[in-house]
C-alpha cells in the first residue's frame, strides 16, 4: 500500500525528501555540455525547485565526487 503522507511521485518529491539530483549527459562534454543546463531548465519547469535544479548539474556531483572543499 502507498502511504502519500510520506512518499511523493512527483519530480520536487525527491529534494524534499533529502535526496540529491544529479543531471548527467551521455555525450563527450565538450560538444553538448550545455545541454545539462537546458536539462535542468526543463526540470525546473516540470517542478524541481530552483535551487535543486542549479545544483544538479554542478554542486551534487562534485559532492559525490569529493570534489567540494
């Protein structure tokens, strides 16, 4: 059974919840890396908070990376 009170199927269900997004491209980064950006506008759109779209394509991964100071 699915408890709504604590689970959230929509997109800004995931941040909220503590879980970090990372947006990640299939491509050689240098020829379409600024499709990242345009990912994490539609994202935005579809509902993902502003700061969790700006963060999913450069903080969250370079956390997960160890890249952060």
């Amino acid at each position: 059974m699915l408890i709504t009170d604590t689970f959230s199927p929509r997109e800004y269900g995931l941040p909220t919840a503590g879980v970090g997004v990372i947006m990640k491209s299939d491509t050689p980064a240098a020829v379409v890396s600024h499709w990242l950006l345009h990912d994490a506008q539609q994202a935005y759109y579809y509902g993902l908070p502003v700061n969790a779209a700006i963060t999913s394509v450069m903080t969250t991964a370079a956390n997960l990376l160890g890249l952060d100071y």
